[in-house]
C-alpha cells in the first residue's frame, strides 16, 4: 500500500522480512510490480557458516539460544531462508543486486546507495553512522551465558551479557570443519547462483 500510494519518484523499503517470508502470492507481486515500476533488490549475504554461529549467538545474548547442534541440524534440515529467498527472486527474472556483507559492513550505506545509483552527497544523507554497536559475543562466553540460562538465573546470564560486550574475548572460535563442510554442501547451488551476481572480490566460498 505504501507503494502504491507514494507520490515520490523512489521509494526505499527496508524489508528483512523478505529474506525470512517469500510465499509465491509475494513473489507475483514484485514481478507485477516490476512491470509498471523500476524495482531494484538489494540483499547483503554472508558465509552460510559465519552466518549461522553469528545467527546462534545473536539468539543466545538476548534469551533465545539453544544448543549450537541443534541450531546447526536444523539449518541442514531447513536450509537458510534467507538465501533461497534471494535466489528465487533472481530466478523469478527481477533486478537482484547481491553484496558480501562482510566485505562491506564497514559502510553499508554507501554500499546500498551505489548499487541504486543514488548519490549520498546530492540526497543530503551521509555515509554509515557507527552509532551504538550491536557487538557479538565470543563461541566460549555464550556458552558461559547458555550455563547461566539453565540455572535459571536470568539475571546472572544478562549481567554475563552485559560484562562480555565491555570485554572482548581474545580467544578464537572453535571451527567446525565437518559442520562447516555440511552446511556448504547443503546450500552449495544457492551459494554457486549468488556467486554469479557477486562482484569480483566478494564472492562467497565456491
């Protein structure tokens, strides 16, 4: 409705969802909608196995983890939405724009604006504002936090949270090198499709 209702010649929409919910009535939308409109996707992809342990501790530090097996046998099961929902809209002909977010995430903005040819200077917006950081947690101090969790203290666990973010964890993550190699040959076509509308330096694993 904001769409269609908008008397401006661009219309930007932020829609995470997107990536999480893309039923075939969506799908036909867009592609209707981009017969009587100019429509541009934009969508910022990671490593299929960074994304799903950052996925795992984003879920742990605000309440919601669970055991990383379980996290990691339900992408094998399900697959990543995320990236299956990028593909379709490329499949379905639409104007797909794919960046590596981990090449980028240090200016997301000007990342965004360049891939729809929109000039930050001339709009009056600026380059990314760091703001407040959402900072992530090591391997080890989520499993610190997940311990506190099921002693039943929540309020142990959100102090651990809070303390972890003042203070990085030098220690490296363990690797998982058989998830790892799972999770790569369960997405490995997707992963080929985004590589083609990748621009060179950013391509995912192939």
């Amino acid at each position: 409705d904001a769409i269609e209702a908008a008397q401006k010649d661009t219309v930007i929409l932020s829609g995470e969802c997107i990536a999480r919910y893309l039923p075939p009535k969506i799908l036909t939308y867009f592609k209707g909608l981009a017969r009587r409109h100019d429509v541009t996707f934009v969508g910022f992809v990671r490593d299929v196995y960074d994304l799903t342990l950052s996925r795992w501790k984003q879920a742990v530090k605000t309440g919601k983890g669970g055991n990383l097996p379980d996290v990691f046998d339900r992408m094998l099961q399900q697959g990543l939405p995320s990236l299956s929902n990028l593909c379709l809209l490329i499949n379905a002909g639409l104007d797909v724009r794919v960046r590596n977010y981990d090449v980028v995430r240090r200016d997301l903005v000007s990342a965004f604006a360049n891939e729809i040819d929109l000039d930050l200077q001339m709009s009056g917006l600026s380059a990314q504002d760091i703001g407040q950081k959402n900072l992530s947690l090591s391997y080890w101090q989520c499993k610190a936090v997940l311990m506190a969790q099921r002693m039943s203290s929540p309020r142990l666990a959100a102090v651990l949270v809070d303390h972890f973010q003042k203070t990085p964890d030098q220690r490296r993550d363990p690797y998982l090198a058989a998830v790892d190699a799972a999770l790569f040959d369960r997405l490995k076509d997707d992963i080929a499709l985004l590589n083609r509308h990748l621009p060179p330096g950013e391509l995912l694993r192939d």
